[in-house]
C-alpha cells in the first residue's frame, strides 16, 4: 500500500473539531451500573474502556487514533453468579412472578418497556453509531426496526395464546393446550445488529414468560446502559438481568452450573460447540443459535447485469459485509464474468466512504485495526495463490478504514474461498457448468441462504431444488437478507440452530404444556367452575384484544 492511500484515507476522518456537535456524545459514557434483581447496582472495580471505530485526525501531524467513548464494567465470577442466581429466583421453578403472570399482564409490561426504549431513541441510536461505526441511518433503521419487531411479537403472541383459549375435546378426553416458559435463557447477540439481533431472542423469551441473563457484545455494550433502568422499571425483579464479563471467563461457567435452560446466542459455530458441551445434562439446554454464513450469489450468464451488480454490491457490502446474511463470495459465469466485474468496480467505485453521520455514507470504519488487519492477510493470501485484487486501491487501509477489494480469482485453497470474511472484501470466482456453482454451496460448512441471478425459468427452477435442500433461502434476483421478519430465518449445517421468525421465536422459547380430564360430569363441572372463578391463569377461556 503506498503512502498516498493511507494519507487519502486518513483525511477521512474528522479532526476533532469537525465532528459536528449534533452528532457527538456530548460525554464519554462511563457506565457504572449494572441490573441485577431489580436493582442497578453500582460497580467499582476495573473497568474496560470502550474505542469508537472512528478516529479523529490530528491536523498537524495527521495521524489518527480511535476516539474513546467511555467505559464499561469488567466483571466477573461472583457478578456472573449473582446474575445468574437471581434469574433463577425470579423464576423460582416456574413459581415466579413472571412465569405465572397472565399473557395479557407479561404485555402489558413489554409495552411499558417499549414505551421507555422509544423515549431513549436518539441516545441508543447515537451510541450504536459511535460503538460500531454504523451509518446512522441504519442505526435509526436498527432501532425502528427492533421496536417494530417487538409489536409484531406481541401481535403473534396474541394470535398464539387466542388459538389456545379453548378446550378440545378428543376420544373422552377434555384438553387445553398452551405454550409454557423453558426457564432461564442466557441472551447474548452479536456486534454488528447489538440491538436488533439480542432483542430478537430476548423479546420473545421474556414474553414467554422466561427470565434472563442479558449478556452484551463486544463492541455495542454501552448502547443497553440507557435501557437498564427500563429494564428495571418494566418488569418484576430478577426477570432481566446484566452481565458484563469477558465471555470466556463467566458463559461457559453459567452453563456449567446446569441453570440456564436455553442458549440463544448469535454467534460463531465454534464458541456455541464449546458452550453447549458445558451444560452437564445437554439434554436439558436448549439452543436457539444464529452461526457462521458464507451466503454465495450465483450469477447465470443470461441474468439481468446491472441488477446483478446493484444487488451483489448491496449484498456484500451493505455495513461493510459485517451482516450474517451478506454476500460472500461471489460466483459468475465465465462468460459474463469480465463484464460484471467492470461493471461492479465501476459501482464500488461511487460508493461514498466516511464517517457514519455523513448523508448518503456507505463505507464506514471498522471495529478496531484487528479487522483492517485480517482482511490484509486474507488479500495477501490469495494473491499470493494468484488471484489479484481488481479495483484501483482496494484493500488500502488506515487504522480501522478499509479501501473494499474485489479479489479475482478466488480458489479452493485461499482463506477468501471458504473464510467467513465478514468485512469489506469481495471474493469473486467464475464457473462454466452450473454443478460447478452447486458444488460449491453442498461442500461448504455454511447453509444459510443463496442468491440466484437469472432470467431462464428452467435453468432457475431446475437450480433451485437442489439448493433448497442445502440452504434455508434461495434469493432470485436479489441479495440475501434477513426480513421480512415474518419469514423464517433459519440456516442448515454451521450457520444455525433453530429457526427465528416473529411467531417462531415464541415457539423456541417455550414448549407447549397441558391440562387433561376424562369426559365426565365432575371434570365439566370442575373445569366450568374454575373458569367461570377465574381460578387458574393456565385453565381459562380469555381473549387477549
Ligand atoms: O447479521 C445478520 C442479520 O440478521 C442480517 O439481517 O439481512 O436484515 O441485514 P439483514
């Protein structure tokens, strides 16, 4: 990388100065609190201290350095324990408070909660920019999108407790069926949707009566500390509570103890592998797992290009590559394949790098110089295997601001052919037989969704029975992606466990539970009595509105 570049890329960044105010933390955000039992506890012991993606540049020297934005407790054992204890409490065998508050009581909390969230948007969006370098128009998409998420699980769960609100009457045999909490769900998300993603599962566990151990990411932990007095507010003690611990040190612990009855985490395979061989009754842990994607597009030589380059721009690069669905290697026709990449870099070319508050940004930094340094070393060992990067001053970096690349040809034997990249690099390799596309999404670890470009109905369909089987979403004409959130997202072999969608959540995070009576005319009379006295929360014919 020559010096020109660094120099170019650093006059990206702000001096301090130029970051301008509406969009600054007006303060470092050293949180100090932290929600336990329904009480936000104050810590004084180390803390870790968190750096912005976004550097400043200083104007005389040029050199740049990741902005500080505050700290964040750095706990441990005892703290982990006592989290995880008072979840417990909370659910107390399913005695609890929460497990047994009625459906229309746990919502009604959840709207207070959401109530709370709204009022604190601006602080939880400004801060997701600030932690994890994303534009803040999707920060604001990020938020909008969690909250509207949150209403369209209350919807389903309404839906789902009405269709329940009945007794059957089977073979002599009177029945009612609900859904029924698991116990105590250890809640951790990634750090490239902190919000969205974590409140994917932790929504839909609480509102199924559940109680939880909230654990934040790495990067986008300071963005839940205006939520914790929300937290505390809207629910019974114990129902929520916060870890903030380095992960290695207290998960595997918390899963040991054989009290958490459900790991939803969103992370990679290997750590879930790990975690889930602590629990000592493996049976009795439910896993609800978002992994490792490795989403290939596939582009057939009669597909529409200029779509085909607009939605595999978009699919790579939207936040840089770190979305779990982006696309990750690109797979082309060899007939197309020269023209598509002239058209692509030409793309790439305009689209706008710089700080996440500027309009129209769509390259922003990246977490730390950890990752400028990875997708370095993947570049440089696939030109070293001999592939090239195609477009003028890809992979030109200066601390966490990384110049995307297109690296062509990608083969079996480089990192970028089968390495989950997650970052701004776009492997691209071409094919002559379409098995050859194929084969490489049935030998791969991952099967979470694919993109097909083409305009032949019965290449496409011939094309798309067999991938059905290896991926859980075959995109035509359109980049992978995770919503609408009513569609299933699931993924086959690496990439998950469980399947998460606004009404299939709700079901992963609970099992469905009975009461059952012969048909006789004591058990009419009893089970008439206690609805009509309202005497069981569980036995009861009430529509939720
Ligand atoms: O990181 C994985 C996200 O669930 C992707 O969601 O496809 O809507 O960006 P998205």
């Amino acid at each position: 990388m020559t010096n020109d570049h660094h120099a170019r890329l650093a006059r990206y960044f702000p001096t301090v100065d130029e970051i301008p105010p509406e969009h600054g933390l007006a303060a470092p955000v050293h949180q100090r609190g932290y929600l336990i039992g329904g009480k936000i506890l104050e810590w004084d012991g180390p803390c870790k201290t968190v750096r912005s993606p976004v550097c400043t540049r200083d104007a005389t020297t040029g050199d740049v350095s990741q902005v500080e934005i505050g700290s964040y407790p750095l706990m441990g054992e005892v703290q982990s324990d006592a989290a995880l204890d008072a979840a417990v409490a909370a659910y107390d065998n399913g005695r609890g408070q929460w497990p047994t508050m009625t459906v229309a009581g746990r919502i009604a909390c959840m709207q207070t909660f959401v109530k709370g969230m709204v009022e604190r948007r601006q602080a939880i969006v400004n801060l997701l920019m600030w932690e994890i370098g994303k534009s803040l128009a999707d920060s604001r998409k990020e938020f909008d999108r969690t909250i509207e998420y949150i209403q369209a699980t209350i919807e389903a769960l309404k839906d789902l407790e009405n269709d329940h609100s009945r007794f059957m009457v089977v073979e002599g045999t009177i029945g009612q069926v609900r859904r029924t909490p698991l116990g105590v769900v250890l809640c951790m998300g990634p750090y490239n949707y902190p919000l969205n993603e974590t409140f994917c599962t932790l929504i839909p566990a609480l509102l199924m009566g559940n109680t939880v151990v909230l654990k934040p990411p790495q990067y986008g932990t300071l963005l839940f500390e205006p939520l914790l007095e929300v937290f505390r507010d809207a629910f019974p003690p114990g129902v929520v509570n916060t870890i903030h611990a380095p992960g290695e040190l207290v998960v595997p612990r918390m899963l040991a103890s054989g009290k958490i009855s459900v790991l939803a985490l969103i992370g990679s395979s290997r750590v879930a592998d790990h975690l889930k061989k602590q629990h000592p009754k493996s049976h009795r842990l439910r896993a609800v797992l978002g992994l490792d994607a490795k989403n290939a597009a596939i582009v057939l030589p009669d597909a529409d290009l200029d779509l085909a380059v607009k939605e595999c721009l978009l699919g790579a690069l939207s936040f840089n590559g770190q979305r779990c669905t982006a696309l990750k290697m690109l797979i082309v026709h060899s007939s197309v394949v020269d023209a598509f990449l002239e058209r692509f870099t030409a793309e790439l070319a305009r689209l706008k790098m710089g700080m996440p508050w500027e309009a129209g940004v769509h390259i922003t930094p990246l977490p730390g110089p950890h990752r400028t340094a990875y997708m370095t070393e993947a570049i440089e060992d696939a030109v070293a295997k001999g592939a090239r990067v195609v477009n003028e001053g890809g992979g030109a970096f200066c601390s966490t601001l990384f110049d995307p690349a297109v690296v062509y040809p990608v083969r079996e034997g480089m990192k970028l052919y089968r390495e989950e990249q997650f970052g701004p690099v776009v492997p691209v390799m071409s094919f002559d037989a379409v098995d050859e596309a194929l084969d490489y999404v049935i030998t791969s670890d991952h099967g979470q969704q694919v993109s097909v470009f083409g305009t032949d109905a019965a290449q496409i369909g011939a094309l798309v029975d067999p991938l059905v089987n290896q991926v859980c979403r075959v995109n035509l004409n359109c980049q992978c992606q995770r919503g609408p959130d009513v569609f299933p997202f699931a993924g086959r072999k690496d990439s998950a466990e469980g399947t998460l969608s606004v009404s299939d959540a709700l079901r992963a995070f609970s099992i469905r539970s009975m009461v059952a009576a012969k048909l006789t005319e004591p058990n009419k009379a009893l089970l008439n009595t206690i609805v009509r006295e309202h005497q069981s929360k569980f036995i009861n014919t009430d529509f939720i509105f």
